[in-house]
C-alpha cells in the first residue's frame, strides 16, 4: 500500500511557513527603514537589539569604587542616550552586583554573557576581574576594566586576550611615568607598604621592578591586610626604616588607617604611592591633615582643571552623590570611548571593534565625552595625559601635568 | 623597650574596644544563652545612625525672622548637633531596637528553655547580613570619615608617640567595664542579674525576676555596642560592613578570654589586641589575624572554657 500526500496539510504547512518568512523578512525591512540603510551611515545603524545596543555592566556595588564607576557610567549613558544614542541605537544598560565576590562575578559575567551585550563595563576590582574576564574571552565580547593589575593586560597571563581594555593606566604603565618622578625628588631609597591582594601586591611589583631600573633601593617592604585599620605596628616599622621616602599602594579604607596612624605616630618622611593615596575619596576618611603633602601618579583626578566643566555636570546629574573621584571618570569616558569606536566602524561589529580600537588614538576634537585624547596600545593598556598630585590643606593639587607615552610602537602596535 | 611599649600600648587601646564588644558577647551568652553573630553589626548601625544624628540641623519650628540670640538665627537651623549629642540620642534607640526589639522578635521566639540554640545562631547570620545589607542599600557602600571624640593632640612621652584617641579609647574602655563590674557585683540589681544567669530556676524560686533581668542585659549590651560605636568608628570609619571583623574578633577574644565570664572575655579582648600588634611587628601583618585564630584554636583543644572562664557541665 502506497501512502498518498496530504494535499491540504501540504498546503497549510507552506502558507504557513510563507508568513512567518515574510513577517521575519518585514522586521528586517523595518530595521533597515528604521536605520535608515543599515551600516557605514555616519549617523544611524542596525541595532543589535531592535533599536538599542546592551551594554552589561557589572560591578562592584558595595565598594566605593564601583559605585562610582556605576555613576560615572549612568550619565554617558543617559546623556548618550538623550543624544540619539551611539549611531541611532539606544544604550540599554544591564547593571549587575558582583557583590566583590570573584566566584560571584565570574557567574554574573557568564549570564550576562547569555544575553549577548555589544560590550561588558566593569569590573573595577582586579580581583574580581582577573577572574571572571576569562568568560567575556570566552565569548569574544569587548570587556573595559577598570581595574589596574598589571596582569589584565599581560598576554603571557591573560591568554593572549584580544577583548580586555583598560579604562585608566595598569599599575606597570602608571610606574613608568611617576618613578622617574619620584627619583627626580632627589629620593635614593624607598621603603614600601602594600595591600596584600591582586590590586596591592600587583602594584607592588610593578613598583619595585621600576625602582629596581630607576636605581632606587627598596628597603622596608611591608604588607597589610585587607580591611586592616590598625596599622600601628606596620607604621612603626616604617618609623624604623632607612629609606628616604614611602611608597604606599592600597585602596581607600587602608590608605585612610595608614594616613591617620602616620599622622598619629609624629612621622615626616615624603609619601608617595599610587592614585588612591591622594584620591578626594581618601581625603574624606582621613582625620584633618593626615593627607596633606601625600604625593600620587594620578591618570584622572577630578581636580585637574580639564574636569572643571564636568564636574559641576557631573554634580547637577548625581545631586546627592559624593563628589566624583577617578572612578566616576574612568566610567564616564569609557562609554565614550565605546561610542566613539563604533562610530569610527560605523556599524555594531565585535571583531572590527577590537582591530579598531587595538593601537587607536581617539581624540577630544571627535569625541568630547573622552575629556582627554587617548591611546590603546597592543595589549588593551591605554596611553593619556596624566597628573602628578600633591595634597595641600585637604585638597588635591596638580603639581605636574605628565605627557603620555607616545611610544604605541614599543607596546604591541 | 621604647618600640616594645608603644606597640603595647597601641595594642591595649584596639584590645579595649575588642574587650568592649566581647563583653557584650559574653553577657548576652551569661544571662539568655544567645550567641549573636550579629553583634558586630549591633556595632557598626549605631556609628552610621551617630554620624547621621550628628550632621543633621534641628530646628526649633520658628520662623525665619526669629533674632538672632547669642550669635545663632534660632528661627533657622541650629548648629550641628554634633557628635557627642548624637551619641547620647542614640543610646536610648539602640537600647530599643537592639536591645528590646531585638530579644523579643529573635532571642524569645527562638531560643527556648532546655532547647536548641542553633535556629538562634543562624537567624543572628541572617541579621547581619540583613542590617549589612540595609546600610549599604540605605547610606551608601562609601566609608564615612567619623571623627574622634578625643581629638588628634599627640604626645610623645619618653620619645613614645601617644595619641589622644588611644588613651581616650582605653580610659573610657576601662572606666566602661569597670562601672559594668561594680554595677554587677555591688548593686542588688546586678547581683539579681548574675543570679538570675548562673541559675534562672533558682533565681525564679527566689523571687528574682528573671525575664526582667534577661531584658536588662539585652539593654545593657545595646550601650556597651553603642559606647564601642562611639569609640572604633574613627579607626574602621561608619561603614557597611565594619561588622564582620568586629563580630569574628569579639568571638575569638570571648572564647579565647572564657564565653562565661565577663571578667575573661575582658581579658580576651585586651589579648587579642595585643597579640595582633605584637604578631604585625615582630613577625608580619601576614600572621596579625592567623594568631590569635591560632591561640582560639589552641584553648578551646585545651581549655574549652577559655583562660579565664569556669567549666560548666551540662546534665543530658
């Protein structure tokens, strides 16, 4: 017995399938009337996602640092956003706590990953980032860090990562300008206080190593927990040592301990150490003076004059936020930095974002959101202007301004 | 010798506020049987509520045209209440809320006569990362600079480097505990309260309230965390999460010192203190905690109830 076709089932099954062909093939038509012919238009382009782009943003929302990281991204975007967006598209921003967890925030990146965003914002922490950058790897998403641990960048530790981008120096770039300042200072020995995690000990080397080239010895060098407030007995060794000056590289809350037993404790010798130490965020926890003539390499301090404009936006948007420390910056430009490729591209395309943005220089005069031109080298580091920061009487002032680098060629390009 | 005094010195005025909290531990433990592993949390809300009460501007509802007496426009806002002003408004909040409130939603409902007291010490966990949770949610994940009561003078007395807040820490810490002690050994409601934790069956036959003095206690703990809020806040800043070393360090000092006596968890606390500088000094920062985790270890292998506490049976 032969079996006959079914005529009529035949026939509803292609009608079928001919309507749900037309309706996907009408968004596309739609999509392409809506961005006004798709990409390479200076202006408009086809939306990853209907007529916006995800951005996923995680971050660590019970540090200081990365609640203003958050803020600082929260107006480029809304003011992206009120602008047209970047090429037509619209910002949509997914916004996750990574609770300071590693293991928490690789997890958050792998699901953020399963909705696919154009680019990942965060992390700011290095140990949160060393770890779960290997996911946004994984899916060859653009990740902008604004964490400083010199092996982010390092393609012999990072697994030759082509999608890691800095949103402020690496510890190893930041120790090339500033050592050659601190030396100048007349400084010929140096003893050294630290944080004992991914940020403080990958700080520490960075700085040695330089020292190390600069000629300065490194006598004292001491480690202090996390969280650690009472550092009596650190500074007291540190009142015993023979160097002629002090390098402290921590976070905020031990930057402020350490201030205040240092003040406490009568000791004078020069300080110097990495942005946090002369940070407004820092100067805020410290007791009165403790902060003053602290000596810092920073990549963005909100009171360089460059910010000024900003700034008082800056304040207008966030009304009842703290003031804006390099971290509000360094999420600020960021989006900036993303729009700005993208326009260059013209169109929402990972690979050519990464060959784009790889050995670019992006300017002000094209992007006003950057603030300051900047440079991304081989490896995802950045190159900039930056700032030698002395504080005097509770406020950060500039003492120098350090041209960048310029040496794109050396690093990969 | 001059290094070996000044580390010590430091040591005692951090051991004192870690004697503080473990106190509170140790009477909570006394007089109700809780463990509460919330009690660094009991210890950083009232810095955060402190420096709060402390910025705010009262006004007295008059209009703007009020004159001006004694130099202030007391028809506008009022100076700053101030630090010390607020402490003094706070005391009487935390003897409310985590002193009250706080025994009859949790330690009543939970900890029964003869029972369990392990739902206790998970709903205590369960506190803590809700009052953590809250802060951050509510004041923000920033630290807030909480300056001392005691000033930043400096001295240095035989070339040792003295602060103010370290003797005003240590001073008031012992002034506290010592107050506590003569309060419990020499008043007739003190001594109800020890009897009514050595043996509230007893104490009842006696005609001792024993409920009453439970809830004494609890209000009693809720100064001790406030005065320990006034006094650690300008060295951890009012922050989210100063609790959780606070809670960790106050039970290692409380077990080390002897859960069951105040006077040993007194002694604990001021071991601690010592042990982390001397450990930071003479060996490495690296070791500050692992030390005094390590000598925990150690007693409760050997002496389960701690240096200085008494050894307790329990009829099963």
């Amino acid at each position: 017995m032969t079996k006959r076709p079914c005529w009529s089932k035949l026939a509803v099954v292609l009608v079928a399938g001919a309507l749900v062909v037309s309706a996907c093939g009408g968004d596309d038509g739609d999509d392409d009337e809506a961005s006004g012919g798709g990409g390479g238009d200076d202006t408009t382009a086809e939306c990853p996602d209907g007529d916006s782009v995800l951005m996923a943003m995680p971050y660590e929302a019970n540090q200081p640092a990365g609640e203003n990281w958050r803020l600082g991204i929260e107006m480029a975007v809304s003011e992206i956003n009120e602008a047209g967006g970047i090429l037509g598209c619209e910002i949509e921003l997914d916004a996750q706590d990574t609770q300071t967890d590693p293991d928490v925030s690789r997890q958050v990146v792998a699901d953020q990953v399963e909705d696919d965003p154009f680019v990942f914002l965060g992390t700011v922490l290095s140990s949160n980032t060393i770890v779960n950058m290997v996911e946004a790897q994984r899916a060859e998403i653009p990740m902008f860090v604004g964490a400083e641990a010199p092996a982010i960048t390092d393609r012999d530790e990072n697994g030759d990562n082509d999608f890691i981008y800095r949103a402020s120096f690496g510890v190893d770039t930041a120790s090339d300008k500033f050592v050659s300042y601190i030396a100048d200072q007349g400084v010929e020995s140096i003893d050294v206080i630290y944080k004992n995690d991914e940020f403080g000990a990958g700080g520490r080397d960075a700085y040695v190593a330089a020292f190390d080239e600069a000629g300065i010895d490194v006598g004292l060098d001491i480690q202090v927990q996390p969280d650690q407030t009472d550092q009596s007995a650190e500074v007291t060794q540190l009142a015993g040592g023979d160097g002629d000056a002090i390098f402290v590289f921590m976070t905020e809350i031990e930057t402020a301990a350490f201030l205040d037993e240092y003040q406490s404790q009568g000791l004078d010798k020069p300080l110097y150490g990495g942005d946090v130490l002369s940070a407004a965020s820092t100067i805020a926890l410290v007791q009165p003076g403790a902060a003053d003539g602290t000596t810092t390499h920073a990549g963005l301090n909100a009171s360089a004059p460059v910010f000024a404009e900003w700034k008082e936006a800056y304040a207008e948007f966030h009304p009842d936020a703290d003031p804006p420390d390099h971290n509000s910056i360094k999420g600020y430009t960021i989006v900036h930095v993303v729009k700005e490729t993208v326009e260059q591209i013209g169109e929402f395309d990972n690979s050519k974002f990464s060959d784009t943005l790889h050995c670019a220089t992006l300017t002000v005069d094209d992007e006003p959101g950057l603030l300051l031109d900047v440079s991304y080298d081989g490896n995802g580091d950045i190159d900039r202007e930056s700032y030698i920061v002395s504080v005097v009487n509770g406020v950060g002032e500039i003492v120098e301004t350090v041209p960048p680098l310029d040496n794109l060629d050396e690093r990969g390009c | 010798m001059s290094t070996f005094i000044q580390i010590s010195f430091s040591g005692l005025a951090t051991g004192a506020i870690f004697a503080l909290a473990a106190v509170g531990f140790a009477l909570l433990w006394q007089t109700a049987g809780a463990i509460n592993f919330a009690h660094g949390e009991f210890i950083a809300l009232p810095a955060v509520i402190m420096l709060i009460l402390g910025e705010m501007q009262p006004t007295l509802g008059l209009p703007d045209w009020v004159p001006v007496v004694g130099g202030t426009a007391i028809g506008g806002p009022l100076p700053e209440m101030g630090i010390i002003v607020a402490f003094v408004l706070t005391i009487p909040l935390a003897v409310l809320v985590l002193g009250w409130l706080f025994k009859v939603s949790l330690v009543d409902r939970l900890l029964t006569p003869g029972g369990d007291d392990i739902p206790l010490v998970i709903a205590s966990l369960g506190l803590a990362l809700m009052i953590r949770e809250y802060l951050r949610v509510e004041f923000g994940a920033a630290p807030k600079q909480f300056e001392s009561v005691f000033g930043n003078d400096r001295w240095r007395p035989g070339g040792i480097p003295v602060s103010a807040d370290d003797v005003g820490v240590l001073v008031v810490c012992v002034l506290v505990i010592l107050a506590l002690q003569l309060f419990l050994r020499r008043t007739s409601t003190g001594r109800q309260m020890e009897a009514a934790a050595q043996s509230p069956t007893t104490a009842r036959v006696l005609g001792i309230p024993v409920g009453r003095m439970v809830l004494y206690t609890f209000a009693i703990n809720a100064v001790l965390v406030t005065v320990a809020a006034l006094l650690v806040a300008p060295t951890t800043h009012a922050r989210w999460d100063a609790g959780i070393s606070l809670s960790l360090v106050a039970f290692t000092a409380a077990i080390i010192g002897g859960f069951n006596q105040v006077r040993g968890a007194l002694i604990g606390g001021f071991l601690v203190g010592l042990l982390q500088n001397w450990s930071g000094y003479y060996l490495s920062s690296a070791y500050r905690e692992a030390i005094p985790l390590l000598l925990m270890i150690l007693v409760i292998l050997w002496r389960p109830q701690g240096l200085f506490g008494i050894a307790e049976e329990r009829r099963i």
